[in-house]
DNA sequence: GTCTATAATCCGATAGAC
DNA sequence: GTCTATCGGATTATAGAC
C-alpha cells in the first residue's frame, strides 16, 4: 500500500490541479481522503507545508516534461522537443502550470519558497544547454546564450500565460501550431532591414548583465 | 467630499495593491474606511462585485499608460514609447498588474470577467497599431501584423511575468534596460542564417515536428 | 446610509483518548 | 495514526432599527 504521506500528496496536487487554490483547505483535502482534518498533521506540519510539497511536485513534474527532449538525436530536434514538452505541460497540467508561476503572496507564501528557486535555476540552465548547442550547430546565431535562452524562456511563458489566462481567442486544438508559428518569428525577427545582422553584439543597446544567482 | 462608492473603491485598490490580493476581505475594506461592513452592501452587491471594480480600474490605469505613447512624433518613438510604458507599469503597478493578469479563479470568478475582456482587447489592437504603422515606416518587416502584435505583447508579459515572479536575477533598477536588451533580439531575430529571410511567410514551418501527448 | 446583531459557514490548529 | 471535541478565529451576507 501506499504510504500516507505519499496519498496525502496525491490528493493534495489532484484537488488543486483540478479547483484550483482558492478552496484549497485541510479540511477538504482530508475529506477528500477519508480521513479527519487532525490527523494529516501527523504526517505535515502545515497547510503552508503541504501547499510547498504540491509546489515541489510540480517542478518534478515540469522537468519530466522538459526532460524528455533529451531524447531526440541533434541539438535542432532537442530545441524543438523542448518546445513541445512546454507547451504539452502547459495544456495538460494547467493547473500545475499555475501553481508553479504563481506569485509566492498568492500561496501564502512571504517569499520565494526554497522550492521554487532550485527548478528556476534548472529550467534556465536547461533551455541554455539548449540554446548554447544550437549556437554551436549553427541553427542559431551566435550571441549571449543566457540572454537568448532567458528570451526564448519568456517568450513562451508568455505564449502560455495568455493563452491559459483566456485573453488570446486561440481554439485549443489550435494552440500548438499557434505556439510554434508565434515562437517562429523569434528566430526570423521582426525588424526591418536595419535589424537584420548577423552580429547582435554589435547592436548598440545589445547590453545584457550577467547575473547568475537568484537573490 | 468624494462619493462614497469612490472611496470605497479607492480604498479597495489601494489595499490590494499595498498588500496583494490574499488577505482582501469586506470587513478589512470597511474597518479601513472607518464603517462596517454590511454599510457596503449599499454600494456593492457583493465582493465580486468589488473585485471586478478593482480589476476594471487596473485595466484604465494600464490604457492611461499605454495611451501617453500615442504622444511619440514617429511610429518608431511609439513603438518604443509603448515599451517604456509597459514596463513602467509593470514597475510603478506591480500589484494592478498581477490583478489585471491573475486567472479570474483566483478571484472567485467562474469566468472571465467582462471588464477583462474589452480591455484585453483594447491591448492587442493597441499593440497592433503600433506594429503596423512600423511595417509601413519600414521599421519592421512586413508580416501578419496580428500576429507580430501578439508576439511582441506575449514577449513583454513574458518578461515582465518572470520578473515580478522572481524568477529573473535582476536588479530593479536594471529591469528597464534587461526587457530593452531583451525584446531587441526579437527584432533582429535569434535563428541562424537559414532564418534570416525578408519574407517570414515564405518559410516552412521546419523548427517543429510534430508533437506527441504525454500523460 | 449606517448601524447592531446575527445567521450560517468555514478555517487552521491543538488536546487528549484510544 | 486516527479519532472526537473544541478553541478561537475568520468570512460573506442578511434583517431590521434608526
């Protein structure tokens, strides 16, 4: 049998993915598992201490997404399953999407929970490995692999974030090809002749500051 | 003296804003002006009802910023004056910003507002404009201008989200210059030679294959 | 328009029996 | 590890006096 904790957890992540934060309390969740609202302090000291262990769960589950396009053979083939695995994990795990951007205030969190900070920096290393090996194969440009991947990284969090806020009238079976075609223009650029260089570090406001560590 | 559903409102958004949205209750709102709460069921229907007050006047505040773009002689100083204003309300506003993009289940809502939907709206064929009067001066190359406007909007809340969120490690008084430095790649593009063409509509849609579920 | 009083409900957390 | 019982608090919202 599963352990409690583990049940508990499970519970805990289903309930919210599925109504949300806002009517998230241990009472519900206890009697959602059958037991009463004291004993799950047997086994979390908290509410706060569960809501952390739900957010945990969902950076693993995030980077199992994200991990996945490891699998495919060239640099090119991991961008693009990078890509895939972000906006899979966004339509299938709204939820866990929300829970994981949301504003720490919002969880009742006074801070960034220590959670959040280790998968932050992980996401961003892994969309610059990303970025760094196709700088190297050629599919993109050579420049501040941090930057790009920081650019590539808010450009889809920015996709997914109004598309799942309902503010872009995007079918659902659509968004996908929506995604891809919109992520397509970061690599083709929009400017006009004057922008189209081969060098963007001789770009006058080309200045990116080369931070590394989350305060 | 001012109406009293003017303060009332007032009220409201000054304590959302100094303090989020997670404490935010009737009988706080009240005690803050200095009545009871039932007093506001006169002007109110519901806490609903004031929340969507709220988040209407985020939404005039975030147009009131926008707009002063309109004031740049040239279609490039509006472009860039836009920018400007975006981030400085994301800056200036911080907490209007999260209500204005908060999933309306974080609210209590069941649904998007209608006050969100107009403004939402309002943005895209702002930002549109904007995109193509640059197509026509040449500043940007000619596209879908629908879809570059979404592109451009989607990047700058990208940006903006992983900053207010923390996750982004940079200073405060370096974000202007950071979302600049960043959404310039967008202009100039981040993909190699190969996407390095005048005609974005002439490309395949080759950075992608296709995509695979997860469950 | 504002008050008092109150209904009805929910919450997190603890004490102590078993 | 789970229970019952309970403390102490919060919330939205309504009824009716003034």
């Amino acid at each position: 049998m599963t352990e409690p904790r583990t049940r508990i957890l499970g519970t805990a992540c289903d309930m919210i993915l599925a109504d949300g934060i806002e009517g998230f309390s241990l009472r519900r969740l206890a009697r959602c598992i059958g037991v009463t609202a004291p004993a799950l302090y047997k086994h979390f000291d908290s509410k706060e201490d569960v809501l952390r262990a739900v957010v945990a769960e969902g950076y693993r589950t995030f980077g199992a997404y994200l991990y996945r396009a490891l699998e495919g053979p060239t640099p090119r083939e991991r961008f693009a399953l990078a890509g895939q695995a972000y906006v899979a994990f966004a339509m299938e795990q709204p939820r866990y999407y929300e829970v994981i951007h949301l504003s720490p205030a919002l969880l009742g969190f006074m801070e960034l929970p220590e959670e959040a900070v280790g998968p932050a920096c992980a996401t961003r290393q892994f969309l610059e490995d990303r970025v760094r090996e196709c700088m190297e194969a050629g599919v993109l440009k050579p420049d501040d692999s941090t930057a790009v991947a920081t650019m590539v990284w808010a450009a889809s969090h920015g996709i997914v974030s109004l598309y799942l806020g309902g503010l872009l009238p995007v079918p659902r079976d659509e968004f996908p090809a929506y995604f891809r075609s919109t992520i397509m223009r970061l690599f083709t650029g929009i400017g006009g002749p004057e922008f189209t260089v081969a060098d963007p570090s001789s770009l006058p406001a080309a200045v990116t500051s080369q931070r590394q560590t989350v305060t």
